[in-house]
C-alpha cells in the first residue's frame, strides 16, 4: 500500500543518519553507497548523497511544508463539523454529525510510501500494516426529514452532489435562505475551501501533484531502478520473483484474506531484508526529495499562496475550535 497523501526541504545528509540512529554511515559490500551511485536521467535532478536508511518514518518530504498533517487533517475536519451543526441549529433543525469511521493512518507521509520496512510489523502483518484490520465502513448518517435534507445539502435534487456549488440553496426555511452547498457548503467556506474541496483532505493541485509526480518519477529513475534490479535478485535468492518492491507489495493475492497468511509473511520480510541490503529505502527516499525540490523550484509562486492559504485555513480552524 503506498502512502502519498503526504515540513521543510529535506536533503538527508550522512550525520544526520548518524544522529537519529536510524543506521551507519560506513559503507558496505552490499550496500548502495555514494561510490556506486548510478548517474541520473536525462533532465533528472542531481542528488548529492544517498543516505542509509532501512526506515524513513521518521523523516519528512519537502512537499508536507503545503501539505495538511494528519493532525492537522483531524482538526480541520472536526471544525467543519462544527460548522455544520452551528449552521443547522441556525435554521431551528436539531442536528449532530455521526461518529467518524475508523480508518486506519499511517504514522507519517514517508512510514508506507517505499512499501513495508519494519521487519517486526511484516512478521505478524506481512503487508497490511497493524491497525489496518480495525478500519471500518461509514456509520450511518443521521436520517433528516426532506426539508431538513435540503439545509443540509443545499439540494434534494438526487442528480446534484450533496453540499457542493452545483446545489445552489436560496431555499426559503424558517424565514433564512439556504446557502451555497447548504451548511455543508458553508461550513466548507468559513474554513477557506471550495465547497467542492473535502476540507480534511486539504492538499491543494499543485501541492497533490508534486507529492504524487515525485513519487512517480523516482520509482523510474534510472537510480532507483539499478538497486530494485538488487532487490530484485536478492529477492529471487529467497524464492520469490518480484522486478521491484511495490509489485510484491501489490501483489493481489494478498488482497485475497482479510489477515496475512504465512506465505505474505514470508515474503514481506524477505522484502525488508532485502531492501536493507540494497538500501533501498535510502537511496528511493534521496531520490523522490530531489524530484520535490526540483518541482518545488519549478512552482515556488504557486506554492508560496499554497503555503498562505494553508495558514489562514488553520487560523480559521483555530477560531472555530
């Protein structure tokens, strides 16, 4: 399962590998250090170091200083549905937001965007990461009668999307005029966004395509493509033939069992292993940091009012809460 939903620039240079203890810094036999770096691409950005990492949980991407946090995430949401129930008590209708569904969260943008690297998680998981199994569907919403529907949503018309700009309001309920997208819409409004745009979710075009591009494009540079080919050879001395870490992580037979099974165990971890081996993780991570630099340069005036937006965004939240 990859990760990119999504703090400043990071280029991971070797002490600071030292100093969070994630690995060494001395090179190896096995590993892929600087000495046998493959030259980039064509038009591809230049990478200075490769650090060895067997984890990046704990590291951040250029891209997140644009991004929502998970926790920041929770709260915009949690204000909108503030907002919601503020708007609908406004109208005279009683109304409360279901419970959120359970879902699960990664602990970080980078913890699953290489694919599993904790050689514990995959031994009891193999790639359904713990917590996963405890996601659960959508609780029922709240049923309303059909006027109170229509504040809600802006709209009772079944061909117009609840709550966003199609569903025009200016319905006439308890002597007010329904707004823009109903309280739905306007909870969405007083928080900054469109009421198109899912608030929790928060990651602008711009900032959503460099997250996902650089990803993209470091998963066929020619860099990361050489120590797959080490993966992939040290995977097939284990008795598995994957060409590179996301098809055995894609694999569909694991999506055939709610739990692990021995055999996904078996090779999730050969797959750790073997991404420790090859620094992977290391050379993967360096490599997507400087497709983001590189995009971050090309739209820097674009993403300086991502970054604006952001921060009025949770100033309104913060209002709110």
């Amino acid at each position: 399962m990859r990760t990119r939903r999504f703090t400043a620039p990071l280029t991971v240079l070797c002490a600071a590998v030292v100093l969070s203890g994630i690995a060494g810094c001395g090179s190896s036999d096995s590993g892929s250090g600087d000495e046998d770096k493959p030259a980039p691409g064509a038009g591809a950005p230049d990478v200075s170091s490769i650090p060895k990492l067997v984890s990046v949980t704990d590291k951040s991407l250029p891209i997140e200083a644009y991004l929502l946090s998970p926790e920041e995430g929770k709260q915009i949401l949690r204000a909108e549905l503030v907002l919601r129930e503020r708007c609908m008590s406004r109208f005279g209708i009683s109304y409360q937001v279901p419970d959120q569904a359970a879902v699960f969260e990664p602990k970080s943008l980078t913890q699953l965007r290489y694919g599993p690297t904790d050689g514990d998680d995959v031994a009891g998981h193999g790639y359904k990461p713990p917590g996963s199994e405890k996601a659960v569907g959508k609780p029922k919403p709240q049923e309303l009668a059909p006027a109170a529907a229509m504040v809600l949503n802006g709209t009772n018309d079944p061909d117009v999307k609840p709550g966003s700009a199609a569903a025009k309001g200016g319905q006439d309920y308890n002597g007010q005029k329904v707004p823009v997208g109903g309280c739905i819409g306007e909870a969405k409004t007083k928080l900054g966004y469109s009421p198109d745009q899912p608030a929790e979710d928060g990651a602008p075009p711009i900032a959503d395509k460099v997250n996902t591009d650089s990803w993209a494009k470091s998963y066929e540079d020619s860099r990361v493509k050489a120590v797959f080919g080490k993966w992939s050879a040290c995977m097939k001395e284990k008795g598995y033939t994957y060409a590179d870490p996301m098809k055995a992580n894609d694999d569909p037979q694991w999506q055939q069992a709610a739990l692990a099974t021995a055999k996904e165990k078996q090779v999730a971890a050969a797959d750790v292993a073997c991404k420790a081996k090859y620094n992977v993780v290391g050379t993967w991570f360096a490599v997507d940091v400087a497709y983001q630099e590189q995009m971050i340069e090309q739209n820097a005036e674009a993403l300086a009012e991502v970054r604006k937006t952001k921060d009025k965004q949770l100033k309104l939240m913060a209002e709110v809460l």
